[in-house]
C-alpha cells in the first residue's frame, strides 16, 4: 500500500492558492450578481396618435407620476419598489381615462426591465431582456 505524505510547504502552497480562487469566484459572482439588486427600469411609451396626459404608474407600493407622453415618445422611469405588486398605468387621451394593467412582478431588490406601450387603444405590457 502506497503511503501519502504532505509536507507542510506543498500543503500551504495549495491552501493559499485555493483562498485566492475562491476569493476571486466570489468577487466575480459578487461583480456579475449586482445587477440584479438594482432598481426595476419601466419605459412607457405613446403608440398611439394622440398625446396622452396625467400618465402615472402605480407600482411597488407606491403611485409615481410621469406627465404627458407626445405620440411616438416615451420615458424611462426607475421607481422605488417597496412591496410586491404588477403595474398598474393610467393616463388620460382624448379626455378619457384610461387604466392598462400588467401582468409582470415587481419585488424589493429584483432587478426587471419592463416595456408598457399604450395609447390608441393600445394595452401592452412586458417584462424584455437587457
């Protein structure tokens, strides 16, 4: 039977070059993971073929107001999510209001890119890549 023997300098080579690896396994994770803790990114946009008024979104807990959309803009919102909720989008076209709901989730610390077209009827909303 064949006898294994370590000695103490081959053993401390391989132990600090194992902490290295998994210092650097950590800190990639830890770089690459980031990302999804940041803040939920929605973009409304207008389809329609009438500026859209008084658009708010109502999200996370909380109500955060965007104003008026021309026809074929749109605008980025980031907003805070303090509990777990879809989207709710309502604005005012032709003096009418409007309510277009989502069917996408939103939670504290999830990072989620979300697409809302709407105007002229149009209801769409989505959760897109990166």
């Amino acid at each position: 039977m064949a006898k294994c023997k370590l000695d103490a300098e081959h053993s401390a080579a391989w132990s600090g070059r194992i902490h290295s690896y998994l210092a650097a396994v950590v800190l990639s994770l830890g770089l690459q993971g980031c990302d999804w803790l940041s803040d939920p990114v929605i973009v409304v946009k207008n389809v329609g073929r009438d500026v859209i008024y008084d658009v708010s979104l109502e999200v996370g807990g909380g109500v955060v107001g965007v104003g008026s959309i021309s026809v074929g803009e749109s605008r980025v919102v980031k907003p805070e999510v303090a509990a777990d909720s879809s989207l709710l989008v309502t604005y005012y076209e032709n003096n009418v209001r409007v309510v277009c709901q989502g069917d996408v989730y939103f939670t504290n610390n999830l990072h989620v890119k979300v697409e809302a077209d709407v105007g002229g009827g149009v209801c769409r909303i989505g959760e897109v890549a990166d």
